[in-house]
C-alpha cells in the first residue's frame, strides 16, 4: 500500500518563488567563449587572428583591428553580430553596425550576417534594404546597420539596451564625428566596439586610434601571415618565394576557414604599405 500523498505547504511554495525570483539569471556559457559559440552553433573555424579578435571582445571594451586585405574581416564581424545576439537575453543587447557607404553596409557585412542567422537557425528575422535589421517576433529591432551622414553627431541616439555592441566596418574611411557618435554608445562597461579596417591613409582616425597609447586593443593582420599563405601558394609565385626567403618567414599550416580570400599579391602591398606590420 502506497504512503499517502504529502501535504503541500503553501507557505513555503511562495517563499521559493519569491527566492527565484531574485536569483541571478542563468549566463549563457559561450557569452566568454565566442570561437566555441562559431564552432558548435555554426560548425565554422575561426583562424587564430580571427580567434583573437573575438576573444577581445570579451575582455577588452575597445578593439581595433589593422588588417590586410581577404583576410576574412567582415566574415569575423558577422560571426560576431550573431554571437553577441545569441548569448545575451532577447531584448537586452542590441548591435548596431556602420561602414563609409551604404553598399559596404547592406552589401557586405549584412549579407555574411545573415548567412550565419540562415545557418545557425537563430531568432527572429532580417530584413534587407538600406538600411538592413534584425528584428525579434514581436517586431523589436535588436540590430541595424546604418551608413549615416558624416557630420550627425546624433547618428546612433535612442538605442538603450544593457549590452550593446557597434562595429566599424572598413573604419579607414569613417570620420572622426562618427566615431564620436559610436563613443556615445559604449557608455557602460558592458559594451563593446569593434573598429575593423584596412591601413590604407595613415591621415585617418583609425589609423589615430590604432597607435600605442589610444586605449583601444591593437590588433594587426600580416598579409603573409594569414592561413592561406600555405608553402604551395607560396611556391607557386615566385616573388612571394623569394619575400619569404629574404625576410626568413614560413609558410602558416593553420587550417583555411570559409570566408577567407585566396588573392595573394594584395597582401603583399597591405603589408609593404603599413608601418605596422600588416
């Protein structure tokens, strides 16, 4: 014979649910492990340089990365856009992303993101146009990208939102105002912003803030460093065998991930041009 069924206690039910409610809530464990979320969500691998920049998004609120051309520089930021939104409560992050033109906008950057929202089955939904976003079901908007006039200092005012990431896309043709603007945002220690671009006028702002001293994270991509600069490719131009061998370099036995160009020559003269290294 079963025992009876014990008396619930209504008292200490609602003493429970009051508790619950003041616990802290549950942290999405690849909020710290960006190159983990890539791997498991999307099946993606992300190259070592790739890796760093992601990884510096968790410690670091300002990252500005120097890179060569084809290095896979927008691919990198999609992932992130997406990562950002999938590890934080719906509703409390929010990205916003900018570029010189509006086509570098839709065109690029957006289009890798939502291949990475196609291929991750994420939430909600993107919508295309100009200027393109990512909306919950209800209709709220959790990210945009925006190309806006240069001189609109009020260019991102109205978003409020706990974790909020911007990133600047091709940041060598962004004027000093709009970074201004983009300052305005990071205004709490949770948010991030992440400054991606190639070195091309040492006159810019972003060449200013990727000097020692800025406060920013300084991360730089050498064109005869990136995965596809394997000792075949390398073998196979005569000039870029000959660089290597002067300058004592080895051909890189990292994998290739998807999204990274195959164009070698272009890296050379990144590298050559800038005093940085890349």
């Amino acid at each position: 014979m079963s025992a009876p069924p014990v008396p619930l206690d209504p008292i200490r039910g609602v003493a429970e649910a009051m508790l619950r409610r003041f616990e802290a809530p549950t942290i999405d464990p690849y909020r710290t492990d960006p190159v983990g979320w890539v791997r498991d969500k999307l099946g993606e691998h992300l190259w070592s340089k790739q890796a760093e920049i992601a990884q510096s998004l968790v410690t670091n609120r300002y990252t500005a990365v120097q890179s060569c051309h084809d290095a896979g520089k927008s691919f990198t930021a999609s992932r992130l856009t997406a990562w950002w939104l999938d590890v934080h409560p719906p509703g409390e992050a929010f990205v916003v992303t900018t570029a010189p033109t509006a086509a570098q906008v839709s065109a690029i950057l957006w289009r890798e993101i939502g291949k990475a929202h196609k291929k991750g089955r994420l939430f909600g939904r993107i919508t295309g146009g100009t200027v393109p976003e990512w909306k919950l079901a209800d209709g709220e908007i959790v990210a945009y990208g925006r190309k806006p006039a240069d001189y609109d200092q009020a260019a991102f005012q109205g978003i409020h939102a706990r974790y909020v990431l911007v990133i600047v896309d091709e940041a060598c043709g962004i004027p000093r105002s709009l970074f201004d603007a983009v300052d305005a945002l990071a205004t709490n220690e949770a948010a991030r912003v992440l400054a991606i671009g190639n070195p091309d006028d040492p006159a810019s702002h972003f060449s200013e803030i990727c000097r020692p001293g800025s406060g920013w994270n300084i991360i730089r991509i050498d064109g005869l460093a990136t995965p596809n600069m394997t000792a075949e490719a390398v073998a196979g131009h005569r000039a870029l065998a000959d660089l290597f061998e002067r300058e004592g370099l080895e051909p890189s036995s990292e994998p290739i991930p998807e999204g990274l160009g195959r164009c070698c020559c272009r890296r050379c003269g990144s590298r050559n041009a800038s005093p940085g290294g890349v």
